[in-house]
C-alpha cells in the first residue's frame, strides 16, 4: 500500500478497504505483540482480496465506573 492509500485509510479509521474503498472487510483473530504494546489483526477485503495487518496500541485508560 503506498502513502496515500495508508494515509486515506487512517483519516477513515480503517472502515474501508485502502486499495478499492469497499467496506465488505473480513478481520481475522487478534494477535498481542509481547514485546511492544500492540495489538495485530488481519484483514482481508472480500471485493478486491487483498490482505492487510492492523496494527493498534494503547491510546488512553478510563477508569472503571460502577
């Protein structure tokens, strides 16, 4: 993917496909990467079949209100 597809997928918050703008998106299972804090999930775009890794971490805690 090159720097204008990753960077229209960003500003979309990953809702479509970077390469063909389908949201017909299948995430596979996430993966924890131990030795820095992110989480890994495949994706993989059901128009066009091309296949991509999301790559989240920690942004912000809230703390928990009962």
């Amino acid at each position: 993917m090159n720097k204008e597809q990753l960077a229209k997928y960003m500003a979309a918050s990953g809702l479509g496909c970077p390469f063909c703008d389908s949201p017909d998106l299948h995430t596979g299972e996430m993966t924890f990467g131990y030795d820095v804090a992110k989480v890994y999930v495949p994706v993989h775009c059901n128009r066009c079949s091309k296949e991509w890794t999301d790559e989240y971490t920690l942004t912000g805690v809230s703390e928990a209100t009962e």
